[in-house]
C-alpha cells in the first residue's frame, strides 16, 4: 500500500492530511497516513488509514460480487466486510438485500420455465417474497409468466382434449377453445381445430356413403377435398361404388332381358372388377348362359315336336328340375 512519505512529527501535519483527504475524495483507497506520527496526531493517522482500509475493502468486496454473481452467475453469494458495525453493517446488509431480492425473482423464473420444459405446467411464480408483495417490473415478469403458463396449459389441456374426442372417442366436431391466445398460440390453436375439422369431414363423408352402399343407394360418392392417404381411401371408396354400381346395373340388365323380356343370350359387363366382383359377374353370366342353352334346347325340340319331328331330343347338359 502506498503512504505519503512525510518526516517524523510530534503533532498533526495538516497538508499530509489535506492531501490524504483529496485523494480519498477521488477515490483512491491506497492513500495512507505516515504511521509514525505521535499523540493526537497519531491516532488520527490510524483512524484515517482504519476508515481508508475498510472503504478499500467495501470496493474490492463489491467488485468481487460484480465478478461472481453478475458475470458467473453464483446466486449464493453475498457480501462480507467481516467484524463491522453501524453504517458499514448496514451498507452491507443493504447489499445483500439487493442481491436476494434481485435474486429471489430470478431463481423462481428458472424454476417456473425449467417446469415448463420438463411439460410441468402446475408451477406458477409467487407474487410475493416472505409475505411481502412484488412491485415493479418483479411483479410484471411474475405476472407474464404465470399468464404464459395459463395460456400453455389451457392451451394443452384443450389440445388433449380434442385429441381425446375425435381420435379415442370417435366424437367428431369438437374445436379447442383457447382464451386469449396470440400470435403462435392462437396458430397452433387454429391449426388442431383445421386438422379436427378437415378429419370430421373427411369422415362423416365416408360414413354418409359406406352408409347409403349398406342400404343399397349406389349413388353416393365422396366428395370432401382430400388429400394424400384420404385421397386414395377417397379413390379406392369411390371406384367401389362405381363398380358396385355397375355390377347392379349389369346384373338387373340381365335379370330382366332373360327373366322378364325373355331376351336370350344377354351377358353382365362390369368393367374393371376383379376378385369377388369378377366371380360374381361370372357366376351370373354363367347362369344366364346354361338357362339360354337350356331354354334354346328345348324350345328346339318342342318346336320339332309340334312339326311332328319325334326325333328330336334335349341333348343339353342340365341338372334338378329342368333334369326331370
């Protein structure tokens, strides 16, 4: 530590101490007082350098927590002057006071938001510090973000919520209902109530056609704007109905000539079909065909019958009844 060199005096030397003073007053803590002044004057040189010594050590230690609580960011620490009193106690317990009080709102906030990304959305910041309400900005951050955490879990437990009814419960129509939401939010919110939308669509147009095909109303088809896998449901759904369609058409066509018309010969053609469809097309065409060749037959030898022709005979192959 610097000291002003002064020479060896009895009694006070007024211009080291004016000096001394100044540099104090610019804020140079290093100044020091000689220590071999005697009597009073002594003892107001180690008084001095006392007062000098502490100042310097209330800088450093405020310099220190400057360094470690607002660079490092170690909450814990406070500040330490070690056996003090009266005002230099109180400086630093005002200090500390600051740092807890500042603190205190910022450990809550890492608490909240670190919640919130675990997808704990029950943690809310307190309003007050040991019964003592937040003001100011505290009480501003405190309230945005307990609003954020509102509108997070609102926000999910409606996004749940839907998911619940179309998804699990087979309730279709629901919309989520976010109060208050903006920006993302309110897109987010927007973008489920589409997707619930679009699917209930999507849907009850399937189930409005699947369901007129079961009571026999082949004129239904899905109309809804789809897109990907609907899409080709869509198609696949579509291209049913049409060859179902098709295949009735075809098959009452038939009916009718050879039933009621008494048109021989007729044939279903349902284009396109396959598996059952194309059994089923077969298997009608195969008995219009054998009752064709049955009836032709004989009609064949009952015309010849009655021509007087007994030489004829059914030569066809058949079976049952027409057998008899």
């Amino acid at each position: 530590m610097a000291a002003l060199q002064e020479p060896p005096t009895q009694g006070l030397d007024a211009k080291a101490l004016l000096t001394a003073l100044n540099a104090l007053k610019k804020g140079d803590f290093s100044v020091r007082l000689p220590l071999d002044w005697a009597g009073l004057g002594g003892k107001v040189a180690d008084t001095f350098n006392e007062v000098i010594e502490l100042n310097e050590r209330m800088a450093k230690e405020l310099e220190r927590l400057s360094r470690v609580v607002g660079e490092e960011g170690k909450l814990n620490q406070r500040a330490s002057l070690g056996d003090v009193s009266g005002s230099w106690a109180d400086s630093i317990d005002s200090v500390n006071a600051l740092i807890g009080n500042l603190v205190h709102p910022t450990s809550e906030t890492a608490r909240v938001i670190g919640a919130v990304a675990q997808g704990d959305l029950s943690q809310t910041m307190a309003l007050e510090i040991e019964d003592r309400p937040l003001e100011g900005e505290f009480l501003r951050t405190a309230k945005t973000i307990n609003k954020m955490v509102d509108q997070l879990g609102s926000f999910a437990a409606e996004v749940t919520r839907v998911a619940r009814e179309v998804g699990t419960e087979g309730k279709l129509g629901g919309q989520a209902q976010v109060k208050g939401v903006a920006g993302t939010w309110k897109d987010l919110t927007d973008s489920v109530n589409s997707m619930a939308g679009n699917l209930t669509a999507q849907v009850r147009n399937i189930a409005e056609v699947t369901t007129a095909v079961a009571n026999g109303d082949l004129s239904k088809k899905i109309t809804v704007d789809v897109k990907g896998e609907f899409l080709e449901l869509k198609n696949t759904i579509n291209t049913m109905v049409d060859q179902l369609r098709s295949f009735a058409s075809e098959v009452t066509r038939v009916a009718r000539e050879v039933g009621t018309e008494g048109k021989l010969g007729g044939q279903a053609d349902v284009k396109g079909v396959a598996g059952t469809w194309k059994d089923l097309t077969d298997s009608v065409n195969s008995m219009a065909g054998n009752l064709t060749v049955q009836l032709r037959d004989v009609s064949k030898v009952a015309t010849a019958i009655a021509t007087g022709d007994l030489t004829q005979k059914i030569t066809v192959d058949v079976r049952g009844e027409i057998l008899q």
